[in-house]
C-alpha cells in the first residue's frame, strides 16, 4: 500500500532493541532484551558486559522482530540504527549489525539520535504530536530539554537545555546507593518518599533562582544535591548516638519494628523534591518562553510518580497537552529508532557507509 517498512535498531546502552514500523506511525514488531539483571551484584553498568551481550542478542532479537512482523529482512524498505549517544562499545555492535543487514541487503541505512527517539516514540502510540512541541528527556542516561519544530528534518530540533552533570535517574541511583537500596535505586527511593512528609527534610535546587535565569535558565545540575544527601546521611552515621545503638547498620534499608529507623522515607521525600521541582520548573518555563502548547516526556524516569503527578498539575493549569508514552516505551527500544529513522528518512539522505557511534551525539 506504499507504506514504507522501517527496521529500528537499539544498543546505546544494556537493551538490544529491534522493531518494525509501518509509515510513520504504524507500530507491528517490537522485541527488547536487556542485560540490566547482570548489574544489580556490581551497582551498575559493566560497559564490557553490556557490549558482549548486545553481540549476543543482536540477531536473535532482530529475528524475532520480523517473525512477529511476518516479515522477511527485504521486505524491509530502510534500516535505522541509534548512532549515539551512549556506551561506544555497546553503539559499535548495534552499529556493525545494522551495516551488516543493510549491506546484505542493500537497503538504506540511517544513524539516527537515540535522545529524540525518546520523544518520537509516542507517536507510535498516542498519534502524531502537535509541533512545536518541548521535550523532556529523564533516565539514567539523558536530561535533555528540547524544542521540536520538525521531528524529521535538519535543524528541527534545537536543545534548549540539559544536565550539566549527573542525569535525573543517575541521581536517584546514586541516592539509593548511599541509602544502601538495592541497584538500580531510583525506583526505591520514588516508592520511599511518598511515605515521607514534605519539608521535613529539605535539599537545595541546582541551578535554580534568578541567579542562574540568565546563565542557565533551561539547565539542570544534580550532582550538588546528591552529595549533601550524602553529607546528611553521614553526618547522622557519625553522631556516637547513632553509630553505638546495637542495630547500627549501614543497610538503612533495614527496619526496627517494621519501621526504618533512619528517616529514609524523609531523606528521600526531600532530594526527590528537589529534583523534580527543577524538571517541573525549568520544562515550564521553557514551555512559556517558546509557546508551545504540547509537551512530550520521555525516557525511563518518566515512571517517576512526583514527575507525572507534578507535570500533569501544571499543564492541566496552563492548557499544555502532555504526552507520556506507556513506560515499555520509555525504557530504551527498538521502536523509538524506527519512529525517529521513519521520519528522518523523508528528509535526509541515507547515513555514508563510513559512519561511527558518537558516544556524546548532537542533536
Ligand atoms: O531509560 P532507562 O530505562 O535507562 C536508561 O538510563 O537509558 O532509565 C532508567 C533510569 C534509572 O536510573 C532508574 O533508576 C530510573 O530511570 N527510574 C526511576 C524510576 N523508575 C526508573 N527514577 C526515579 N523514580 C522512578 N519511579
Ligand atoms: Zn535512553
């Protein structure tokens, strides 16, 4: 029916994603393995684990792509690869397999962002979005705030901001570790801090205020945060009271009459405030300085309950249509590839044979 057939194909970090996608929007194959479960004994990524399993997934999760399609590889009519940014070693696979596939087959071949696939997934699912439009990016990996005027096209997208450290899942994590929470800890400490009070602990805000309006007014940092969560948490472990009761653990995770005895759910309540009021604030103010009317999230931090709760107050308060895609399509996958190659292929010519992961990609 002249729809095109495009192949996505994922590896920027622990998920081997494929997927096919008919036209723009038309989502009919979407296979995800993931090698996250070998990290939780190491607390994170292992950059050489990840590559070798990407080499191990490749083709049987390319394979079961087009099986679930019904398709066969040259019904295929274009190839789209995340070229970055990400782990190199991980993109280098996913990157080679996909040149492979296109060589054999002799289809074009895209390297496309990963980051804008975030966005452009939702589209898969809830329908073409209304541009321009703000993204906002949130997972281990991204914090990245964007305008989109063309999903497709060169300069369509314009980075208005990003972290200029740690990024919002990063900082949940690494928060988790030092409450001693199972890896990744994002997660824990978001179900923690909503049995914490509001303002019973507060943390400062990165880059917030008038001070940084002019300099930095759509950038975030979180590294600040995360340590005087830290210096908090130590500054207790210190105090003799403390570090002599005879249940003194450094498992803050432990309980005492099924209570924490440490206030866990204060210390998370807090630095998760802090956290998403500078997302909140920041994609707000930048959906009042463009006047865009949509806002797209994406990325898996975009399963953070204060995020969601927080955005869909104020964009129900200020008329923004948001848009969230269901959390399988926050996570990385193959799908955001092909949604993102589908529409950069009506408008630029097919990637040279000679290109490479970018491991920090521009837009
Ligand atoms: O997109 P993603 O699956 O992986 C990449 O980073 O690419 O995002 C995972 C990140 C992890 O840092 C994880 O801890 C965090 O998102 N995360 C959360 C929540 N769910 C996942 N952070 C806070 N609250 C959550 N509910
Ligand atoms: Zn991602």
């Amino acid at each position: 029916n002249g729809e095109k057939l495009t192949l996505g194909i994922e590896s920027t970090c622990d998920e081997t994603g494929a997927a096919l996608v008919a036209g723009k929007t038309r989502l009919i194959a979407n296979v995800v393995a993931t090698s996250m479960d070998e990290y939780a004994r190491y607390g994170g990524i292992i950059p050489e684990i990840a590559s070798r399993a990407h080499l191990e997934s490749f083709l049987p999760v390319v394979t079961s792509a087009l099986d679930q399609a019904g398709a066969k590889l040259e019904d295929v009519d274009q190839i789209g690869v995340a070229a970055g940014p990400g782990l190199i070693g991980s993109l280098a696979v996913g990157i080679a397999g996909a040149k492979a596939l296109a060589t054999a087959t002799g289809k074009p071949l895209y390297g496309v962002n990963h980051v804008i696939g975030h966005l452009a997934v939702d589209q898969l699912v809830n329908g073409t979005i209304e541009l321009p439009a703000v993204g906002l990016v949130v997972s281990g990996g991204h914090t990245n705030l964007l305008l989109i005027t063309d999903f497709g096209a060169p300069g369509g997208i314009r980075e208005l901001g990003g972290t200029l450290d740690d990024a919002s899942g990063e900082a949940f994590d690494k928060v988790g570790r030092v409450l001693g929470l199972p890896y990744p800890g994002g997660p824990h400490v978001d179900r923690l801090s909503r049995e914490g009070t509001l303002h019973a602990i507060d943390f400062p805000r990165g880059l917030a205020g008038a001070k940084y309006a002019k300099t930095h007014p759509y950038d975030f940092s979180f590294s600040g945060l995360k340590t005087a969560v830290a210096r908090w948490v130590d500054g207790l472990e210190r105090t003799p009271e403390v570090r002599n009761r005879p249940d003194f653990t450094k498992d803050f995770s432990a309980t005492k009459e099924g209570k924490p005895w440490l206030p866990v759910a204060e210390i998370c309540k807090g630095f998760s405030e802090s956290v998403n009021d500078s997302l909140v604030t920041k994609t707000m103010q930048a959906l009042a300085d463009t006047g865009a009317k949509t806002l797209v999230v994406g990325g898996g931090y975009s399963a953070n309950s204060r995020l969601r709760e927080w955005l869909g107050k104020e964009c129900e308060a200020n008329g923004v249509t948001l848009r969230i895609p269901p959390l399988k399509f926050c996570t990385d996958n193959g799908a955001q590839i092909a949604a993102i190659t589908a529409a950069v292929a009506e408008a630029r010519e097919p990637s040279a044979p000679d290109f490479s992961p970018v491991s920090a990609l521009d837009l």
